[in-house]
C-alpha cells in the first residue's frame, strides 16, 4: 500500500489589497480543511497583484510579505496542514523576487523557491519588476508523498520538472498566474498535462482568476487524466486525492521512467 495525499488547489483573484488577498486566501483554506485536504496549493502571486501596484513596488512588498506569511502561518497551525503559495519577497530593491513557500501544519516556511523563469514573452516583462533566482527547486516531503515545486512559466522548461521527478518528486505543484491571450488557455492545459504523462505523476496546477489571467486550476493524474478543474470561477477549491497507488499502476503500464535511455544534469545558467 503506497502513501496518498488529500490535496486542495485554491483558486482566487488577486488584487492590490494584501488584507483583502489575505482574507481571500483564510477563507479558501478553510474550505479546503472543511473538505479533508491535508494541502492546500495557492497560485503565484497570491499575496499581492504586483503589476497593478502604483508606487514603488519595494517598499510595498517590504510591508505586505512578513503580514502574509504570518498569515500563512497561522492558518497552517489553525488547520493543521501543509500551504504553498505564492508571493513576493524583498530584496532590498523595486524589484523582488517571486518566491513560493511551504509552511507545515506547525506554521514553518520549511522551504521556499524564487522562480527561475521571469515571463518575458508574449509582449510582457515579468523581469522589469521581477528579480530571477538562482536555484533550482526543492523537493518537499509532505506525510509521505513528495511534492516538487514549479512557478508559472517554469511548466514551458520540462527539464525542470523532469528534473523535480529524478530528484524523488511524485507530485509537481504549479502556483500560476497565466496570463489570457490567443492559445494561451490551450497552451496551460496542454503544459500540465504534458508534464503529468511524460513523467507518469500528479500534477497539482492552482492558477490566478485575476483579470487578465485565465483561472483554470486543475488536478491531473499520472495518466494525463483531469480529476478536478475549476475553470474561469473567481474563488473556489478543487480537492483530489492524490494516490501513489494510481502512479505505481500507470508506471506498470506506461514504463516510460524506467525505459529512458537519456540522462542529463540539470543546472542553472547564470
């Protein structure tokens, strides 16, 4: 018998309101504790609406980064499970970085992940405003079930979430905040899933329904299969066990990890 994980994706709205985000995000927690989730996964940037900031955008995150993950804390401890969310941390400029962090039911940021792929394409520049990070992802344990982390446009690189896989991950997170446009809801869908078949994993995929995003959070199983979406609705959860016992089946079926002949190393270019 293999571990399962009950595991909420969270959809909502941000805005540039840090409380109103923050009482969003208590709300959808609960919903998710209401409903049996042992995890419950935010999209990026659910802290704050960072490209509809007037003002420094610094001095605004110094503020609303700490309040946030005191908030994410608490929650954690009052509901006694696992969080990831996305929001933005200061780096002592206008420009931060876009970080995801885990807190533990005892309300510990156990790890964190400053996105490595700024969104500079399609006519936008994530990197006019967002310092990259430099290090690849973690793999994070939660009650027996590993959870890799994956930022937004991080899903177009698969060699990074191919790697998350050969690092032990059995389950890849994606916070989002994918951005509407011509093919773009096609692009998002066919990205998750793609990650889910090639790898023969759980994809957790929470995504922002701000305005000019497209919502759409989904959970896909190892075979490619959706399980829970939730479309262009504002604010609302999708809650799916994640069973490894349905990886172990679709592995026995479709050996695609155990037939590969190519091995790589994955490193971050400066």
């Amino acid at each position: 018998m293999n571990p399962s994980l009950v595991a909420a994706v969270a959809q909502l709205a941000p805005t540039v309101d840090g409380a109103a985000n923050r009482d969003t995000i208590a709300a959808l927690t609960a919903d998710a504790a209401r409903a049996g989730a042992r995890l419950v996964v935010f999209p990026e940037e659910a802290m704050l609406l960072a490209g509809d900031v007037t003002g420094p955008l610094g001095l605004v995150v110094e503020e609303e980064w700490p309040l946030f993950l005191a908030q994410l804390s608490l929650l954690a401890t009052q509901h006694e499970l696992w969080i990831i969310a996305g929001g933005y941390e200061p780096t002592g400029s206008d420009r931060p970085f876009n970080t995801l962090v885990v807190v533990n039911p005892r309300g510990e940021v156990v790890e964190s992940y400053r996105k490595l792929h700024l969104y500079d394409a399609f006519s936008y520049r994530e990197s006019d405003y967002v310092t990259g990070g430099t290090e690849l992802p973690p793999v994070v344990m939660i009650e027996g079930v590993a959870i890799g982390l994956v930022n937004c446009y991080d899903i177009r690189f698969p060699e990074l979430s191919r790697d998350l896989v050969a690092r032990g991950a059995d389950v890849l997170s994606i916070s989002a905040a994918w951005v509407a446009g011509a093919r773009k809801e096609e692009h998002w869908e066919t990205l998750v899933k793609a990650r889910a078949i090639e790898s023969t994993c759980w994809v957790l995929a929470a995504g922002s329904s701000s305005p000019e995003c497209i919502g759409s959070s989904l959970i896909v199983d190892p075979m490619g299969v959706e399980r829970a979406g939730l479309g262009t609705v504002k604010e609302a959860i999708a809650v799916v066990e994640l069973s490894l016992d349905r990886t172990a089946e679709v592995r026995e079926v479709l050996p695609a990890l155990a037939n590969r002949r190519l091995v790589s190393t994955v490193t971050v270019q400066e």
